[in-house]
C-alpha cells in the first residue's frame, strides 16, 4: 500500500520524489490534487497543501479534501511535514523535531468550522476519536526518527506541536501563552491533518524544520526575515530527505493508528 506524504512551504516540489501521474480525486469535500510515484523506493502519494509557488495560504488549504483522497487513493499511513517557529528557545535554527503531542484546543479548520468528518446526525461512521495517548502514530514516529537521524540535523525527539491559526504571525503574548501549556514550536497548517487522520484510522507522523524563533522568543534578537526566507528555501531537500527514509520505512512496517475510533449507534 502507498504512503501518504503531506509537505508544506519550502517542500512543495519534494526533491527526490518520482511522480507518474497527477489525479484530482473529487471528494465531499471539494477536489484534492495526489500526485502519485516513488520516494526512498516505496510507492507515495504526495499532496502539496500550498501547490506550486506557495498558491494556498494556510487559510486556503482544504484538509478534509486532502485526507479523504489519501484514505480513497488507499494510503496505509500519512507523514507530514512543517516549517515552523520555535517556541522553545533552546531549538536550534534549522533543527528537527518529531512531534508527541498537539495544542489544537480551537478544533476548527480554515473556514471556522469543526475539525472533523462526522457532521451529519445518523450518519453510520459517526464516531469519537478516543486518544490513550498522544495523537501521533508511534511507528510513524519511529520511522520519522530513524529518517532524521540521517539528515545530519540535530533532532529532538519528541515535543508539543502548537496548531495556529494563519496567514499572520502570532503576538509575543500569544507565544508566551502557548510556551505556558509546553508547546515547543507552531505553524498554520498540521493541527486539523493530525485530527482528521485519526478520525480515519490513519496513522499519522509529523516532523518540523525551524525555520525562526517566534515572536517575543529572543527578543534581545528577533529571527530576521531574511534568515526565515533562506531557511524555508533550505528545508525542502532536508525534509525530503527525512521523508524518503522514513517512507521506505513505514512501507515495510505498516504502522499501527493511535487512538480509538469509538463508533456510535452501532449495534442500534
């Protein structure tokens, strides 16, 4: 079965990835762009979430349309990943970290309404995503590690990935807020994939590039933007890198879904 690859700004064109051919797969949803192909040796299937020459702002991307043609196009696990801005000062500019945990409290996609597939009363696979434990699959963590691990990177395994909301930054009061609940870094977009996977029973891995410190993070030195721009550009072929080994990784594995996916009415 195919992995699922999800990648972000700077690792739109995936380095390394050999596509054979571009379906749209027409969802509930709205349409979602897969490109199918080979990356590190195993079969994937690759969605941009900004496409080409970053079109989609993160408040333009459609989450549920992306997940669900993943989930029809038979994807056995999903790995994504982010640049983001570290909450954390200790993280190293141009650093990996492989996410545990999530802040998402405001469950809400781009367009203000809830994060989840279930929004039909009756509908049959209504259910509710019951987490034992952190929302990140463990064996596509374990594949993002060992794919880090040989990027020549510092990595930091594991970690609390804050989901906020896009386009603009956020306020040296809000990253403050965010470091109090122990997020380590934050970006626009993985929150509401992270959800939904799990809505799906799809495993789900996320790995971060640091791209700057957030607002209010070093003020004696406020990231320049420059230095964000230059990084983001960097990021690309590192992440591609990470994603090659953990895929042929993942492809070989099949790793478990966290959670339970508590189906409601069944039996009625």
């Amino acid at each position: 079965m195919p992995v699922g690859i999800v990648t972000g700004s700077g690792a739109h064109a995936l380095p390394g990835f050999v596509c054979s051919e571009v379906v749209t797969v027409q969802t509930e949803h709205g349409a979602a762009e897969v490109s199918r192909g080979l990356l590190g040796g195993a079969q994937a299937l690759h969605v941009s979430r900004h496409g080409p020459g970053h079109a989609r702002l993160s408040n333009h991307v459609a989450h549920r349309a992306n997940i669900r043609a993943l989930q029809r196009l038979g994807a056995s696990a999903v790995l994504a990943a982010t640049v983001c801005g570290a909450v954390d000062p200790t993280l190293e500019l141009g650093s990996l970290v492989v996410f545990d945990d999530l802040h998402f409290p405001s469950n809400r996609l781009p367009d203000g309404s809830l994060c989840t597939f279930f929004t039909e009363p009756g509908d049959p696979e209504r259910a509710h995503w019951v987490l034992h434990g952190g929302p990140f699959s463990p064996g596509a963590r374990a594949a993002l590690l060992a794919g880090a691990a040989g990027s020549g990177r510092p990595v930091r395994d594991g970690g609390v990935y804050g989901h906020v909301d896009g386009p603009r930054f956020n306020t040296p009061s809000e990253i403050a807020a965010l470091a109090a609940c122990g997020v380590v870094a934050v970006s626009q977009t993985a929150g509401p994939e992270a959800v939904l996977c799990g809505e799906l029973g799809l495993p789900y891995g996320l790995v971060g590039f640091i791209t700057d410190h957030a607002n209010g993070v070093a003020p004696a030195q406020p990231t320049p933007v420059s230095t964000l721009s230059r990084l983001i550009a960097e990021s690309g072929g590192v992440l591609a890198g990470v994603l090659a080994l953990a895929a042929a990784r993942v492809a070989g594995e099949s790793p478990a879904p966290t959670g339970t996916v508590l189906r409601m009415g069944v039996g009625e």
